[in-house]
C-alpha cells in the first residue's frame, strides 16, 4: 500500500524553518526532518520540553520570535501551526520574501509518503491509541516512524524516523489540519463535539471526520469504534472497507475484557472476523476505554496481515504515554498519578477505572482547560467528577483565550456541589497554597490524580516534595 515518493527536495538542497517549534505537533515534525537529514531550524516564545529535546538533537532553535532570524537562516520553506497569527514578524518576513509557506499538516502529510501511513484520529485516545500503533510495530522488528501528540514512555520522544515501510501519525482533527493526509489506514477512536472554537457544531465534526476517513481511498481500511453507532455509520457510508471494533456483538473485530483486573493493569481477549482470538495485557493506563485502544492498535496489525500473535506480545509491552494516567510517585502512602484529560468523556473513563483499582479514596486535582471549552461543557464536567471521592479545583488554564465573564473554576465547584451533594469539593484559588490544601484533604491510602492538558502537571511533584519535607521536619 506503500505510495509515491516525497515532493520534498533532497535534505542537501533544503532547509526548513518552523515557527513556533515548541508544541509536540510541530517538534515531532521538525525532529523527524532533522532525522532524515534536513536542516531544520525553529523558534518559539519560550523554552519548554520539546525544545530541550530539539536542541539535544542538534536542531537549530532561536527563543523568541524576529523577523532578522527569517534573514539569518534564510529557509527554503517555513512551517506554521494554525496557532501562529499572520502579524508574526518571522511569517511577515518570510513573505516578503516570497518564501514557501506550508501549514504543518502539510509537511506532516509530505512525510507519509513513500510508506504505508496508519493515522489516527478520534476526539479522546488518539495519542494513547497512535502510541500503541507505533510501541507494537516498533516491538515486532519493524522500525516504523512516527510522530505522536505526546511522549512515548520506553522511547521519550513523539517523533523518530525509522528504516521501516510504516508511518504512524496521529491526526490532529482541532482545525481540520488531518485532512491534509494521505492514509493507507484510518482509525477513529470516537467523535464527540469539542473544539467549538474551530467547528460550529457537532455535525460539521461528523462530516469532517467522514470527509477525513474517505481519505483512505478505495483501496485503504477505516477502523472505526463500534462503542459509538453513530461512528460505525458515518464510517461505512464512506463507502470505504470498514471494520469495526468494540466490545459488543456488533462489532466486526471483539474486545473481550478480562474479569478479574490487577494493580494498575488490565487485559482483554481480541476475536477476529476469522475466529482468531489474542490475549492483550496492557500494563499502563487502566480501564475499558485503553483496552479499547489496544484492540484498535491490534486490529491495525490484522489489517496490515501482520503476525497477530506477535502484535499482542508487543502491545503487552506498551510503557504508556507521559501524562495519559502516568505513575508520578508515592509519598505517605499516597500514590500519585497525572492525566491529560480535560474533556468530560475523557475524565469520566479514567475516574470509572481508577475507581475500580481498590483504593479507599480516589482524589482529583482539576484545572479546567480554556474559558471557552469550560463554558460549553460545564454540565457535562460536573457530571464527570461522579467517581472522585474528593475533587479540588484550581483556576482555568487559559491557552491564551481571554475570560469569560461568570466561567470559573469557583463556578464549577458550585455546579458539582449541586450535582453531588455530599461530595467533598474544595476550590483553592491561590496555587501556591495548593500542597498544603493537599496535604489536608489527600489521606494515606488514597490514589491522588492530577488532571488538565495546563500545568497542573506540576503540582503531583510538588505534592510530593511538599509532604516529604513535612515528614522530614
């Protein structure tokens, strides 16, 4: 299924420069760029951990954002993100310049080409699922590349170039970038509504992901959740070779779960179209919805008429994705997780499975994550917080969005107090107070989450040295 070669120049005659190279879209492309031989560049406002990981390669990086960099690295092609507004002086320059100027899903898609591209979409699990993908084939022998909206535990990087004939990327559907690919194999998680910024309602979500899962072609394969029916039809009327995958009857490929759980890990038995069956224990990130991932991952490798049996053993040995339900530390008896969730459905799944895990208290720690995303959902998300046995909230990380009158965190503490009467929830407005309202609230035992895409991935460690300094005093 492999296609055409690459329109890109060869790495001797091209160099690229990435504005705004600091988002882990943006640094996997640039880092498989520089990979394959390429001169790269990049700029971004400030540091962060993609760009140590980029300045670790050899990557040329600028801090900061000037239109003399345009001139100094004077780049055959520049790439953006929809995130870089058209006032900024390093893009201004470049057309001036009358330099190339590609969207990031472009480039991406150009990197496809000349393998067999497995991208994967869906409004939750894509960078667990794409993750899998990518650990499974790696795990088999097969060397693939990938580029992945996280970091990939066991390999710590979201984006390699590997000797291999497959390209695993997770499409981005936020802004409709995806339909810039070229896929051989579609597969979609789910498709609920989000990023109203972008879409103005769930049914043009629906019509872009069908758009999107038409890219196969007539001779690629949607894989598509049969958890969501409304997925399943949308997929097959692509009028593309569909198969399915959940947990029902209904579906073509079955995930069978097992009954009994251990620890911090769960599995699932696979049964194929064909009666075949595999076993899957997934070590990292409890709960239906990552089992659901895996079979997904393990019907990729059933669709590619890949060694099944060899698959399950590598999806067995999957480390996880940093910051998808990842073991931070223990500290007083407490153990300390983070999660990226920030969407209802998203937290709803991993509180219903961390609430299976046998501890006495599950405790949450949320940041809400954009003005807008808050207000949309506000009743979905004090719904969402039903499995947390005690949940402190902590102010909206804004992603640059301006506030909005009335949509706060205080608000949605007020809302989950109405929903769950009796629920303990505390609201801490001042974050550097927040170890020590921690320190109150967590208990011995207890199996403490912090949860939002913003930095409220810092506060599991903070906790913890919080509390180790308490115990040292």
């Amino acid at each position: 299924m492999a296609k055409t070669e690459s329109t890109l120049n060869s790495p001797e005659s091209m160099r690229v420069h990435f504005i705004g190279v600091g988002g882990a879209g943006m640094s996997g492309i640039a880092l498989v760029l520089h990979e394959r031989g390429y001169a790269v560049s990049g700029s971004d406002l400030k540091k962060s951990r993609y760009i140590r990981q980029l300045i670790r390669a050899g990557v040329d990086i600028h801090i900061g954002h000037d239109a003399a960099t345009i001139d100094a690295v004077r780049p055959d092609v520049v790439v953006v993100s929809t995130a870089i507004p058209e006032t900024n002086p390093e893009l201004v320059r470049a057309r001036e310049l009358q330099i190339p100027v590609w969207p990031r899903a472009k480039m991406l898609s150009e990197l496809g080409h000349g393998y067999t591209t497995v991208a994967v979409a869906g409004t939750h699990g894509k960078t667990t699922t794409s993750s899998m993908c990518a650990t499974m084939l790696d795990r088999m022998g097969l060397d693939p590349s990938f580029l992945i909206g996280g970091i990939v535990e066991g390999y710590d990087t979201n984006g390699r170039n590997g000797s291999g004939p497959y390209f695993v990327a997770e499409a981005d559907e936020s802004d409709k970038s995806f339909l810039y690919l070229d896929p051989d194999v579609v597969v979609v998680t789910n498709i609920e509504a989000d990023h109203l910024d972008h879409y103005s309602s769930l049914d043009e979500i629906e019509s872009t992901f069908a758009e999107f899962m038409s890219l196969v072609g007539d001779k690629g394969t949607v894989i598509a959740c049969a958890e969501s029916p409304r997925l399943a039809e949308l997929a097959r009327g692509t009028g593309r070779h569909v198969v399915t995958y959940g947990t029902g009857d209904d579906a073509d490929v079955r995930c069978i779960p097992d009954t009994h759980t251990t620890g911090l890990a769960g599995g699932c038995t696979v049964r194929f179209p064909d009666g075949e069956e595999r076993h899957i224990t997934i070590k990292a990130n409890p709960g239906i919805h990552n089992l659901l991932n895996a079979t997904a991952s393990l019907t990729v490798s059933w669709v590619l008429e890949l060694d099944t049996a060899a698959a399950a053993e590598a999806l067995s040995g999957f480390a996880g994705v940093r910051r998808r339900f990842t073991h931070v530390g223990d500290v007083a008896g407490i153990t300390v997780v983070d999660d990226y969730g920030h969407h209802p459905t998203e937290i709803k799944a991993t509180l219903e499975a961390a609430s299976q895990l046998g501890y006495p208290s599950v405790d949450v720690v949320f940041q809400p994550h954009r003005y807008s995303r808050l207000e949309a959902f506000a009743d979905d998300f004090a719904d969402a917080f039903e499995k947390a046995d005690r949940l402190v909230l902590i102010d909206v990380f804004s992603a640059g969005e301006m506030p909005i009158p009335g949509v706060t965190s205080r608000m949605l503490a007020d809302l989950v107090r109405k929903r769950h009467p009796g629920k303990e929830v505390v609201y801490v407005d001042d974050r550097m107070k927040l170890p020590e309202v921690l320190s109150e609230v967590v208990k011995p035992g207890d199996l403490f989450i912090t949860m939002g895409a913003g930095d409220v991935t810092t506060a599991g460690p903070e906790f913890i040295e919080y509390m180790a300094s308490q115990q040292e005093a």
